[in-house]
C-alpha cells in the first residue's frame, strides 16, 4: 500500500479504484488489482 499525498491521481490510475474514508484516514480501494492500494493521512 502506498502512502501519498494527493489520491486524486491514484483514483485516476483504474475506472474501478473507489475512494473510502475509515477511522479519519482516506483510501483507495481496488478489488480487481489490489496493487493499486493507496492511503492518505
């Protein structure tokens, strides 16, 4: 998982990313490549 500053481009890498808020902290999420797993925060 990567830790960046910005997930608006980590968003636009896959049309099935998604963009979830958990416990005050930001991610994306992508359930058919799980490689493109991103957090904010």
């Amino acid at each position: 998982m990567k830790v960046r500053c910005s997930l608006r481009s980590a968003k636009n890498r896959d049309k099935d990313c998604k963009v979830v808020r958990r416990k005050g902290k930001v991610y994306v999420i992508n359930k058919k490549k799980p490689k493109l797993k991103a957090r904010q925060g």
